[in-house]
C-alpha cells in the first residue's frame, strides 16, 4: 500500500481530480468576485433555492457514481485494471459539465491577480483534500481485501464536486489577509495623492443615483473646468485607488468620487481616503438594508458623509422623508436642500419620450431646463448636480447649457432602438424609486408596453414587501416577463392583486429566455424595459 509506485498513484489521481474538479467551480469564482469576496454574502449565494449549486454537483457527482459502478463491475475481468477503467467518466462528465455551464454567469468572471491567488490556494486545498482521499480509499481496498472493493475503490471521487464550494470560501479566507494587507498599501498611497493634489474633492453618496449625479456634475462643471472623476461604478476604496493611481490630477480642478456603502464604517473610510471638500447626499430609501438591517441605519451610515466632509464646505442633499429628519443645521457645513418643495430643485417636471423639461430652482431664480434624458429621477439628479455646481461658482447660462449636454449613464433608463422597437435599459441595479420612474417613463410611449424583470434586491426584510408594490406597479401593461426563481413570487402575487391579466404575465427562468420571448413577441413601434438585470449573486 505504501510503496513508491502506489505513491506516485495516489499522487497522479488525486492531482488529476483536483484539476478537473477544479474547471468546475468557475461560476463559483464568479459569484465571490461578485460579492466583493465577502464570504458571507457568498455563502447566502450558494444556499439560494433558485441558484441550485448543489443541485447541479450532486447531479454531477450521481451520474459519475452510476458510470463508475457500471464500468467497475462490468470490467472485472481486466483485474487491477478495472479501478482505473471506472475513473474514465470523471474527465467525460467534467467536460459536459464545463461545457453545458460555459454561459452560466452573465457577468464575466475577471480573471484577477486576486482571483489567481485564490484559485493557487483552493487548488492546493482540492489536492490535500483528493491525495487524503485516495489514501483512505486505497486502506479501505487494503483492508478489506475484497476483488470488488478494490475495483471500485476510487468511488468516492465522485462525491468531491460537493465540497467545491465550502473549499472556494475556504481558499478565499486563506487568500483575504495577503490583500487585506496589499489594499492598505494601495489605498494609503492613494490616499497621499490625493492630499497632494490641489484639486477640489467632492464626495458622492446615497442610496440612489450617485453615478448619474457624479457624471451629470462632471458635465457641468467640464463647461469651465478640467474634473477627474471615478469611472463607471467605482465607489470601493480599492475602486477609487484604482482611478487615483491613473489619474492625472496635476491640472483638474476637481475630482469627483462616488461613494458606496454595504456595510457600517464604509462612508467614514472613503471619507479618510478621499477627505471631500465638499458632498452630495442623494437621497436615502431602503435600498442595501439586507445588509444594514434597518431603514435607519442606511439613513445613519449614508450621512457620515456630512461628519466626513471638511468644515466650511458645502453639502447639497436631495431632500425626501428620510433626509428630511436629519439636523442639517448641526454640521459645520453650508448645507443646500434639494427638492420639489425646497428653495432649490426640479419642478414642473414634463415627462416626454424624446425628453424632459422642468423649471430648475437655483438661488430663488427659476430657469427653464431641457435634457434628453428620461424620467423624473434624471431631473431630480440633474438639480443636485446643478446646486453643487452653482454653489461652486457656475453661473446658472454654464449649468444649464451643461445640463443640456448631459448624456446617458450606460444602463441608467438608457433608450436604445432595436427593429423599431425601443428598448430602456434600466439593467443597473434598480432601486425602489429608480424603477417606479421608469415604469413612468414605459407608459408614456404609445405601442405595446412590456417590462422584463427579475426584481429588487439588496432591501433584507424590505424585500417581499417592496417586490409586492412593484408588482402592483407592473399592472396594466401589455406584458409582463419575471426571470427567475429568487424574487419574481411577490413580484407575481402583487401584479395580480392589482388586476393584472394573468395571460399577460411570463415567468422564464434566464434572460436569454426572455429576450427569446421577446423576439417572438414585438412588433415594430412597441417599447420593452428591462429593469434590473440581476447578476448572478442574485440570479
């Protein structure tokens, strides 16, 4: 049992398992990278009813089980080589395993040198784990000295897919002081750069519309001056060290940087990284409370922006029923309230399919405004970007001809024509308000009204209650496609109390089936939204 050469096979089966195995936890790699690899969050993931990733390797893990027994028995005959005849299904079934989950994530994993480094280590967890089990499984045979037992001896194999995901979180553990100690690094050389440049800092949060308002900002301010701003969604402090490190910020004369929040502590960290000048706080609504837990203490850690902010600063915050209670007057900063009913904001808001109007509120003065933009929300944003704007020194001719050069935020309610059709891509994260906006928006056209979700996330026990209400929003119009299995049960009993046609409702499991539903279904001069592609963390 111990001799070199059984050695050396013990080591060539469990590192040939370990490989193959491995080529299947590629969607596993996925969804950490997509949680920020924040092991929790990623093991909520893998227990998702609707994600079935046990399912799939206990199938996997089945149908090698049943190959194996059927060619070990069947090859008794060749003696000692009928254990190796019985492992041929690993690698056949690996390959149809890869090959049928190939297009399995709609957010492409990023092969990083993080996710390299996490794979190292669950690649060495996987062999340790597969050289233990060929040893045990090779005493076994020994021991029992049994003909069959030795011909099947490398059975348990099979069962390995079923800790591939306990062993991606294991390898993600083992990896997270290495970058814990590199992002520091990273971020605290940012973090000198910054306070070496003599730009202005403005910090953006809130539970919604943060991109927008930052880009809407940057094309304002871009009338007089040169702005360095995050790109796309980068409001991590590795985020925003990573557009730090590129940029030139010798010549800007601001620098604008989005600031997310999931968890407590995160606005007081990007505030020490950044040290804003000045802020906006967009608004605050349930949005992230599944990991905040209560409404109250998103309310709370969003508003460390204004405790975060240098003293003497301006603060513009988008006023709503949450913003209202906090004690603006409190804070060392000159704070601009932002809304309908506020000295400052968008009224009058004209909603058009080519466009919107609104009179815009600026120190007291009305100014009429136009965008090409959509939706109510965009003119709500456009005012918080203009009252920083305005408060910076634009005259109000710069703010409104910067609001009229104001383009679409990728996947932000974003009209694309397609054979005559027009489709809204609002596929970036929605939110409680965002999606009420939209559905707005969706009404206005004069075709055939269809809207394909899979739901809102990120609301914790908010979640059935807000995901009920979209449904009664979603009532009346000429279709209507849930995708999935993890959100669409509240969306579908709300839409039906609200009088919703049952044959007008579609449930599909994947967006590639929508989309398929879709082309059988428009017809030239209809309008479809999607609103809120999930990724695969939430799929």
């Amino acid at each position: 049992m111990f001799t070199l050469t059984a050695i050396v096979e013990y080591i060539a089966v469990a590192a040939a398992a370990a490989l193959l195995y491995a080529l299947c936890a590629r969607r596993l790699f996925g969804a950490l990278q997509q949680t920020g690899y924040d092991g929790k969050s990623y093991a909520r993931w893998t227990r998702r009813k609707g994600n079935m990733v046990y399912s799939r390797y206990i199938l996997l893990a089945f149908l090698i089980v049943l190959a194996m027994l059927v060619l070990g028995i069947c090859f008794t005959f060749t003696g000692e080589w009928a254990a190796y005849i019985a492992l041929v299904p690993v690698p056949a079934f690996v390959a149809v395993y890869c090959f049928a989950d190939r297009r399995a994530l709609k957010v492409p994993l990023v092969f990083t040198r993080r996710v390299g480094r996490i794979f190292a280590c669950f690649a060495v967890f996987l062999f340790v784990f597969t050289f233990a089990l060929a040893l045990a499984c090779n005493a076994a045979a020994y021991y029992a000295a049994a003909e069959l037992v030795s011909h099947l001896r490398y059975l348990p194999f099979a069962a390995v897919p079923l800790v591939l995901p306990v062993f991606v979180r294991l390898a993600a553990a083992a990896e997270r002081p290495y970058a814990t100690g590199r992002n520091k690094k990273y971020v605290a050389a940012a973090k000198e750069k910054l306070a070496s440049a003599a730009c202005v800092k403005v910090g953006i949060t809130g539970s919604f519309g943060k991109t927008s308002v930052k880009n809407f900002l940057a094309a304002i301010l871009s009338e007089r001056h040169k702005v360095v701003m995050t790109p796309a969604s980068y409001n991590t402090p590795v985020g925003i060290a990573k557009a730090v490190e590129g940029a030139d910020l010798a010549e800007a004369a601001y620098f604008l940087a989005e600031m997310g929040a999931r968890h407590k502590g995160d606005i007081a960290e990007l505030c020490g990284l950044v040290q804003p000048d000045h802020c906006i706080l967009t608004g605050v609504c349930a949005q992230h409370t599944e990991t905040f837990g209560s409404l109250s203490a998103v309310l709370k850690e969003k508003s460390e922006i204004l405790h975060g902010t240098k003293a003497g600063g301006v603060a513009v915050v988008g006023i709503d029923e949450n913003t209202a209670r906090l004690p603006l007057a409190s804070f060392p900063l000159r704070c601009v309230r932002v809304g309908e009913e506020e000295e400052t904001g968008a009224r009058n808001i004209c909603l058009g399919t080519d466009g919107t109007d609104f009179t815009l509120r600026l120190g007291g003065v009305a100014c009429e405004a136009h965008t090409c933009l959509l939706g109510r929300h965009n003119a709500h944003d456009l005012a918080l970007a203009a009252a920083m704007a305005y408060s910076l020194g634009m005259s109000r001719e710069e703010v409104l001809h910067g609001i009229a050069q104001a383009g679409y935020v990728p996947h932000r309610l974003q009209p694309v024509q397609s054979g005559g059709v027009t489709v809204l891509d609002d596929a970036y994260n929605a939110n409680i308000e965002g999606a009420a906006c939209a559905l707005e928006v969706l009404r206005l056209f004069a075709g055939g009204k269809y809207a394909v979700t899979p739901g809102i996330v990120e609301l914790g026990i908010l979640e059935e209650q807000e995901n009920r209400a979209l449904g009664e929003r979603l009532a009346g119009l000429d279709g209507v496609v849930l995708v999935g299995e993890t959100l669409i049960l509240p969306v579908k009993e709300g839409y039906l109390a609200a009088g919703g046609a049952p044959e007008k409702l579609h449930i599909v499991p994947t967006l590639a089936a929508a989309q398929t539903f879709l082309e059988r279904t428009l017809k030239e001069g209809d309008a479809v939204l999607f609103l809120n592609d999930l990724p695969d963390i939430y799929g």
